[in-house]
C-alpha cells in the first residue's frame, strides 16, 4: 500500500446521462501491484475543507506504468472529480483490499450491474478468452466499457431494464441461460446488493463458485474504522461475525455472506 501523488492522464466521459468518467493516473509505483478487485482511495476536493475523507474506486484496469478507474458522479466528491483535467495531481492511497481469486485454469462467468461493471472489468483484463461477462444496465443511455471488455477478448451479453438495448430484463435471466448452456467452474459479480444477493441465490442450483465483491462505504480504506462491516458466517456461538470490506473484502466468497 502506497500514498501516491499520481500524475492524471485522461479524465473522459464515457456517459453523458450516467455521467459515467474513466480517469486514468500515470503511475508505475501504484499499478505495479495492483490486482483486479482491488481499490484505490483518492482525495478529493483539493484545499476545500468540506472534503475530509477520501472516497474509494475500484480499478479498472491496469497496465505497467498506468491506472484507470472509472466512476460515476453521484455526490460532491465525484462532482470535482469530474472537473479534473490531464496535467493534475492526486493523492492516492493504494493498492487496498482483497481483490478477486482470479485462475486462468478456470473458466470464469464476470456478472456486473450499473458501476459494479468496473471491478468485473479489472478480472476480465487478467482472464481473457477464459471468461464470459453478463453485464445489466437500467437502460441503453447507461451502456458503457462494453469495447473495453471485448479488448479483452471476453465475450459481453447485455440486458436493460426497459429493453432499450434490444434485451428487456435482469441480468440474473443472463447469468441462469449462460450457467445452462455452458459449464463454468467460479462466477464473479459486483453490483447492487439485491442484485448480487439474487445471482447467489440463483447459483445455489449449480456446482460453481461464486464471489462477490461488496461496495460498501469505506470512510478510512485501511481497516481502522470500522464503518464498512459486512456480516460473514463465523464458526462461534452466534454463527455470524462481522469483517472489513475493506480489509477482508471487498471481495468475499459468496457463500459466507449474510445478506
């Protein structure tokens, strides 16, 4: 884990109506030890005191000497961060967290909803042709990464909420045809919590492993906090205990989660 001043090379929109950024840092000290799954805290707001913690990004992707996240903008943080412009510096904490198992022996189903594409997008840059991603949106206008994947060299199947995509649904229909027609040995899912409690659910039936990855709000990114607990199954006298997504996670194996 490293405190970064990152260079920025690129801060592009990728969806007007999702407002939906890929910012990419010149860093070789950051991206040297990144793995998929894992997160970056960035610093937001410059010398404005109305920022105090940083917020947390999954990675994208990474190569030798750069590394890309992607975000949408939902709050004050990400409202300045959509303001920066190649040329600036950013103090970044990472790499953070436990990222996905990613074995390229194994055949793997990437399942993303909404934002939770990005992370699913950093095991796809490692696995390649020995990985499928199904991918669900809430409507066409929010579609976005789908080239990067297919760079890749991963397959992408697409389903929207209202159809606008061509496909009208959820992406559970996606994963339930792909684990019918296809043998997969582990599936990977990041999106909203119903969502990735439903795709769990659905994969009960089947003899495959699944991970999720938990974006939980992390105030601190380092484990001190203690404000991102998941509750996980415990051999104690509760059954439960709780762990730092964080810290433990973000990535879990999925049948140790209580949702």
């Amino acid at each position: 884990m490293l405190d970064i001043t990152a260079k920025v090379i690129e801060n592009r929109l990728l969806s007007e109506k999702g407002r939906i950024y890929s910012l990419t840092l010149d860093s070789p000290e950051l991206s040297k030890d990144c793995l998929p799954g894992q997160f970056y805290e960035i610093k937001v707001g410059g010398l404005d005191s109305r920022f105090l913690l940083r917020r947390p990004f999954s990675v994208a992707f990474c190569d030798d000497k750069t590394v890309t996240i992607r975000y949408n903008v939902v709050g004050a943080g990400t409202e300045w961060m959509s303001g920066i412009t190649p040329g600036q510096m950013l103090d970044v904490l990472g790499p953070l967290g436990r990222g996905w198992p990613v074995d390229k022996t194994k055949k793997t189903l990437l399942v993303g909803g909404s934002t939770g594409i990005f992370s699913v997008l950093g095991a796809a840059s490692h696995l390649g042709d020995k990985s499928r991603a199904v991918l669900g949106f809430r409507s066409c206008d929010l579609v976005n990464s789908v080239e990067d994947f297919k760079a890749f060299g991963v397959p992408v199947s697409i389903i929207t909420e209202d159809g606008s995509s061509g496909r009208k649904g959820l992406v559970t229909e996606l994963v339930k045809e792909e684990l019918d027609k296809n043998e997969y040995d582990t599936v990977f899912i990041c999106g909203s919590t119903l969502m990735m409690k439903s795709v769990a659910e659905l994969l009960k039936d089947y003899d495959v492993d699944c991970y999720v990855s938990i974006e939980e709000r992390m105030a601190c990114g380092v484990g001190a906090c203690m404000g991102c607990v998941v509750k996980i199954k415990a051999d104690n006298e509760q059954g439960w205990e709780y762990k730092r997504a964080c810290a433990e996670g973000p990535v879990f194996n999925a049948a140790e989660v209580i949702w």
